[in-house]
C-alpha cells in the first residue's frame, strides 16, 4: 500500500522548478540529468503500476565545482574546491484513488492517477572535495516505511567540522525529499 500520495502533475511541477532553481548550480557534464527523473515520472504517470526511480551512485547529479564560494561573505575564502553530489531511489506506485473534489465535497469521488512511496525513500546529498573525492558533509532524508515504528520523516547529518554548512539545509523542501 502506498502511502504520502502526490498528483504526477505536483512531482512533474516540483521537477520544473528545481531545474529552473538549480540550473546555474548543476555541472554541465553531470553524469545524471534532472530530465531523466521528470521522463520517468511522465512514462510512470502514463502506464501506472510500481516502479524504482532512482539516481544512481554509479551516476550521480553534480554540482559545478565550488572554490571557496561556501564561506561565509565575512571571511577568507577557502582555497578547498568541492562540489555537491546527489543520489537516492524512490520505490513508487502509480495508481488510480478515489480523490473528492473539495470544491464539490457531495459529489462522488473520481478515480485520479496518483504516485505514492511504497518503500524505499531516500536522498542523499554529499559535498565532496574534488582532488580526493572524500566527503566533506553528508545529509540524508529519509521517509519511513508506513508500518515501521518511529518517526516517518528522517534526516541525518554528518560533516568535518572545519566546513562551515548548516546542520539541516532546505535542499530538498518538496515532494521529492523522499
């Protein structure tokens, strides 16, 4: 059973303004692409039924290389080039829900296309440093399963602490935070 359902067109929306937001910040040669996920998502929305959307570590969504840019305004910048690598798989189910329309709430509700987690949710977002590939600072959010104990929205952080980031930075604040 799915749970924390999203209406394709919502993700699809989602999709187009991280890619209108992010587009300055992306490597151009980034081994993943943003229109990838959204192409999944649109052949998802077409034949329904259960799917894994995932970027890959293999191939993951690049940042350009940043050289000192993450100071603070106030300080020297730092001679460290890093860049920001994302990876994270999504276990969905698209199908057809009952939905009332809640400007018509007596009518009958309509089957409507929606694409709800069924399992695995999670995204990983790493800074790494470009000479040695080490990385620097993690976040991981993750959605848990709906039958598991616990909290259902996780988040992790890990990072050297001579890196000045945020402890829980507003990334990923949409439905494709799973």
């Amino acid at each position: 059973m799915a749970n924390l359902l999203f209406r394709p067109a919502e993700l699809l929306n989602e999709l187009s303004a991280l890619q209108g937001l992010a587009g300055r910040f992306l490597d151009r040669a980034s081994p993943y692409k943003l229109e990838e996920l959204t192409a999944e998502i649109q052949g998802l929305q077409a034949r329904g039924g259960t799917y894994t959307l995932e970027i890959p570590e293999l191939r993951p969504l690049k940042t350009r290389v940043s050289q000192g840019e993450f100071e603070p305004p106030n300080k020297k910048k730092s001679t460290r080039r890093v860049y920001g690598s994302i990876t994270g798989i999504w276990e969905v189910e698209a199908t057809k829900h009952a939905v009332r329309d809640p400007d018509r709430p007596h009518k009958k509700a309509k089957p409507t296309m929606l694409i709800g987690f069924t399992g695995k949710a999670s995204t990983v977002f790493e800074v790494r440093d470009e000479e040695s590939e080490e990385t620097v600072s993690c976040w991981k959010m993750e959605l848990g399963d709906a039958n598991s104990p616990g909290c259902f929205f996780h988040t992790f952080a890990s990072a050297d602490h001579g890196f000045p980031v945020p402890r829980h930075p507003n990334v990923f604040a949409t439905p494709m935070s799973a």
